[in-house]
C-alpha cells in the first residue's frame, strides 16, 4: 500500500479540476472498470484537458494536453513518484528497472543495462534473429495454406523468442506456451489489485493468490532456468545477463544479489515481449484493413532490396515502414497509460493537482487529441510524412523523460524488420469487417487479429 507522503511545500494554487460529482463518481467508477478507454475520452471530451475522477480508492486524475504530459514527466517529474500500478506490479517483477523509485538505486539499475540498448549494440545479433525469428514465423504460416488464423499468439512467441536470444542467449520458443498461460493468470491480477479498494496480503490462502502465486512461480521457473544456465557455462556473452552478472557496485564492488538478478531477468523478460507483441500484432492487423498500404510497404521493401532478404541496415532507407509503425503506435499504443503519484500538490494547466493523486497520462487518448491529429481514427501514416504531430508529447508510446523507454530503439529495430520481412513475402488480409478489439490490462492487447496469408 503506497503511503501518501507528507506535504513538501506550502500548497500550490490552481483552479479545482472538473470532472464527475455525486452519483455521477459511482457511474464513472463503473464506466472506467469496464469501458475505460472510451470513458476516458468522453471525459476529455465533457470536461476539456484535466478531469479528476475522485473514484476510490484513488482519486485520479487524467492530464490530456501535450502541454501536461511533459510537464509530469519532465520539466515536472521531480513532483511525481512511481504510482500503485507499480507497487502492485513489484508482486510480480519485484524491484527491477521498471519498478524501482527514481533515485540512486535506479541510476545504478539503468547504468549497467544502457549500454545495451545504444544504437551502436543494436546493429549487431539483433537483426539476423529477428530475420531469423520471423522467417520461422512465416514458414509456420505456409503450413497453414489457404486458413484464416489468428495471429496474436503468433506475435507473441515471436517477440518472446526475439528477447529470449537477445537478451539472455535462448530460445524461449518451447516455453511460450507456460509462459503466455502464466501471464494470462499474472497480469490481471496485478491490474485488478491495483483497482480493488481492498488488497489483503498475498500469503491470505484465497482462490485468486493461489493461482498468482503458482502462476508466478512458472515465470520463476524460466528466469532461474535462464540464470542457472549461464552460470553454469562459466560463458561471458556479450549480452544483457551477461552484463548483469558481470556488474559490480562502484563502491562495495559486490555483484547484484540473486533477487535483483532475478528480478531484472523478470522485468525485461516481460518489459521487453509483452508491449512489443502488441504492438506486432496491431500493426500488422492495421496492414491487413489497409491494403492499399500493404501494397505501398511491399514495393518499398522490393525496391530498396531488389529480391534480396530484407536485413536491419535497410531499415533507414524504408521510411514507410517506420511511418506504418508510428501510425498504429498512435492508435494502440501498447502502453496505453502511464501513471504517476503526485507528491506534492502541484498546478498543472492551471489546474491543482492535490498530492496523493494518481494521475494518469493516457496515450491513447492523448494520440487522438484533435487539436494536434486531423481526423484522429483514422489510420494513414501519410500524417507522418510531415513530420509528426508539431508537439512533442502530443505522441509519446515510449514514455519520455528520465524513466523513458529503454529498449525503444530494440523495439523499432525488431518491429519494422519484422513488418519489412514479412511484407517482402506475404500480403495479410483481414475477412471483411474484422476489428480487432482493445483489450486494455497491463498493456493494451487485441482481442484476435484474423488474418489469411497470400503468398507473393
Ligand atoms: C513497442 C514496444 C514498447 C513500448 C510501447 C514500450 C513502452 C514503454 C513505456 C511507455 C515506458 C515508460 C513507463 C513509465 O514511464 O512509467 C517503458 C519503460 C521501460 N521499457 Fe519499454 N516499451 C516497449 C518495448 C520495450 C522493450 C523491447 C524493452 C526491453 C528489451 C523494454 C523495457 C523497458 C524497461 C526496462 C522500462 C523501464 C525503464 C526505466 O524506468 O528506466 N521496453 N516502456
């Protein structure tokens, strides 16, 4: 349970926030339990840019406007602190990067991981596996001839295995399946705690912790298997655990201990598939309604490679990948919130913010904000040939500020290689008025993507 801290500085002055009164709290108490996304977007809507929801067991408060954005996570961010969805979080992935408070422990954390994450150390093994990873996708694909399938799944144990071999030297192919039925117990649970007005501790023997409990210990299983095996190999790879089991604290000169390695391997693990896949998956579902863009992505891929594979150094010249990538980022953006506690009250917009709020920045609503997108459902990623949005924060699927997205470059590079190779050989088409639908939990997933492969 966060504890609301004590009051830093004289409180701040600012309008009040508008938003839901009265009977009006428990019908959007409602709404945003079940349809958070458009209740989210009707509030902006009703209210304008800021909107508290005083909805227990926090009072919320959604911040909207570029302008708010970064502020929280920028010029700002000092004011705001890791929020309970991180807390509850912590019962699954403990302390690791994504996690831990901003301080400097977490310094420390994102220090020894970085390194990994620059351009520089992207150019090299990450390519040939996501061009390996997805060339087995696409033989699976064959297989399945003339069937409409749904390939959410399948994006899903493409980025598991991209991460697996990348980060930690394996292939995570044969574990998908334990691993998705694990997360599919785990990360609702973390959702709905972070929701309930009551969260009894987790040694309570009821229904529900039993089954987080054993679903947590499958994803012990495999992060152990990973650390236990590397260990064993007495193997200095140059990748991700290696770096974690070769880091030294600067002042005690102490390895981390078996729980932060543990709990690092866990986070990437999850941080590092789990959007990604998403984001796979909404991406090519939007290629498969739009095939007009398909068609345009394909002659891109032939034109630079001329019948050759596509491989990572072609990306920079297939800017219509990367614009069919940012396009369905705006639209479904895998993390679909950020949340931050407010430490300190603070005014934003004009508007207080009184300390303790959760304050949610909402990149789906906030990637359809009309002032900075013309016509903001619709899919076109011609928008992005002008150069974006003219804000900044008006788009930010990565985050921003100091607790970005470390593996956003890592992102980029596996989804548009993966999209590029695919496109090269397949045109996906969706059965006639198939939607995916969103599915918003830790990420924001799609119901199915049903698609049918023609082979070019
Ligand atoms: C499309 C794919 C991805 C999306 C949309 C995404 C989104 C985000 C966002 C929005 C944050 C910031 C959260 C916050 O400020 O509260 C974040 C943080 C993080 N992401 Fe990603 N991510 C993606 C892929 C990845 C990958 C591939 C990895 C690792 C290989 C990764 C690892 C992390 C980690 C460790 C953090 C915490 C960083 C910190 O707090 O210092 N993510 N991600």
């Amino acid at each position: 349970m966060i504890e609301t801290p004590p009051a830093a500085s004289p409180p701040a002055r600012g309008r009040p926030l508008p938003g839901p009164a009265g009977l009006d709290v428990l019908r959007s108490a409602w709404a945003l339990k079940y349809h958070v996304l458009d209740t989210l977007r009707g509030a902006v809507a009703r209210w304008g840019d800021a909107v508290a929801f005083p909805v227990p067991p926090w009072r919320m408060v959604l911040l909207n406007h570029p302008d708010h954005v970064a502020h929280v996570l920028q010029a700002g961010a000092a004011r705001y602190g890791r929020s309970p969805n991180y807390t509850e979080m912590s019962l699954l992935v403990g302390k690791g990067l994504l996690t831990s408070d901003d301080g400097a422990p977490w310094r420390r954390q994102r220090r020894i991981a970085q390194p990994m994450f620059h351009k520089r150390a992207l150019t090299g093994p990450l390519g040939p596996i996501v061009a390996r990873v997805t060339d087995d996708l696409l033989a699976d694909w064959r297989g399945r001839g003339d069937a409409t399938f749904d390939l959410v799944p399948d994006a899903s144990r493409l980025a598991l295995r991209v991460a697996g071999l990348s980060l930690f030297g394996r292939d995570l192919g044969g574990e998908a399946d334990a691993l998705s039925r694990a997360l599919a117990v785990a990360l609702p649970f973390v959702q709905h705690r972070t929701e309930a007005v009551l969260r009894p501790p987790l040694w309570l023997p009821l229904p529900g912790h039993l089954r987080f409990v054993a679903a947590r210990r499958a994803l012990d299983r495999v992060v152990q298997g990973l650390i236990d095996e590397r260990r064993r190999a007495h193997e200095q790879a140059p990748d991700l655990l290696g770096r974690l089991l070769d880091a030294r604290d600067p002042e005690s000169g102490e390895a981390l201990s078996d729980r932060q390695l543990r709990d690092e391997v866990m986070t990437f693990l999850l941080a590092g598939h789990e959007t990604s896949a998403n984001a796979l998956a909404w991406t090519l579902h939007e290629l498969s309604r739009h095939p007009e863009v398909a068609r345009r992505v394909e002659a891109e891929v032939d034109e630079v490679t001329g019948g050759r594979p596509v491989t990572a150094d072609d990306l920079p010249r297939l800017p219509l990948v990367a614009r069919v990538l940012d396009e369905a980022l705006r639209l479904h953006p895998p993390a679909w919130v950020i949340e931050r506690l407010a430490l300190e009250d603070d005014v934003v917009g004009g508007f207080c913010v009184p300390r303790g709020s959760v304050v949610l920045l909402c990149t789906w609503t906030t990637h359809r904000h009309a002032a900075f997108w013309p016509e903001p459902d619709r899919f076109d990623p011609d928008r992005w040939a002008a150069g974006g949005p003219g804000h900044r924060m008006a788009y930010f699927p990565f985050g921003g500020g100091q607790r970005q997205c470390i593996g956003e470059e890592f992102a980029r590079v596996e989804l548009e290689l993966a999209v590029a190779r695919v496109a090269q050989v397949a045109h996906l088409e969706a059965p006639p008025d198939h939607r995916a639908r969103p599915c918003p939990g830790v990420t924001l997933r799609p119901d199915r993507v049903l698609v049918r492969a023609r082979w070019r």
